[in-house]
C-alpha cells in the first residue's frame, strides 16, 4: 500500500529555516518522482518544487528557486525540503505528491506558519 507521510512543520519566524520530510512506503523513492506543494485556505494548491526518481533533476517553483532544497535518504525511503529564509508568505500546508501508473498518491500535509 502507497503511504506519504509529512512532518516538519513549525511555527517560525522570517527568516527561520525548517525541513521537511515525506517518508514513503509502499514505492521505492529511488524510482518514482516526487513533488511537493502548497496549500493556502481559499487558493488553489500551489506547486512548489519536485524531483525524478533518479533524483539527477529537479525542479524549483519561482517561490523556492534559491532558497529551497530537495534531497533524499535511500536508506531511510524518505525525500526532503529544506527550505532556508522563510518568508510569511511561504506559509501554508505542505504535501508530498507522487504519480504511480497513472495514479496520483498525496500526504496529509504538515503545516508551516512563518510569522513574527
């Protein structure tokens, strides 16, 4: 069975930095690509960064390029974003997206507020 999981998330100031995790079951990180997105109430969910399953590219949203990172742990099946400098408007719920045979497989999201 597919599992996503987050975690991560905190409460922190401007300029603060935290990493989240998206620990996978089910799939093997090291073939299928992963994304990450974001979820503001009342917008739509935002794309914020992903990464092949070879992880020899990825890809940043205009919001993370600079200042955000995507990595992995094999060992551990579990794919992360650091993200640096943190602005109040990277707030939001973030979750770990990936597609397997043409399905789509989503976390529940971990809630980062950065605020004074």
């Amino acid at each position: 069975q597919v599992q996503l999981v987050e975690s991560g998330g905190d409460l922190v100031q401007p300029g603060a930095s935290l990493r989240l995790s998206c620990a996978a079951s089910g799939f093997d990180i090291s073939r299928d690509a992963m994304g990450w997105h974001r979820q503001v109430p009342g917008k739509e969910r935002e794309w914020v960064a992903s990464v092949c399953g070879s992880d020899s590219t990825r890809f940043y949203g205009d919001s993370a390029k600079g200042r955000f990172t995507l990595s992995r742990d094999i060992t551990k099946n579990t794919k992360y974003l650091q993200m640096n400098a943190l602005k109040p408007e990277d707030t939001g719920i973030y979750y770990c997206k990936t597609e397997l045979r043409g399905k789509e497989y989503w976390g529940q999201g971990t809630q980062v507020t950065v605020s004074t």
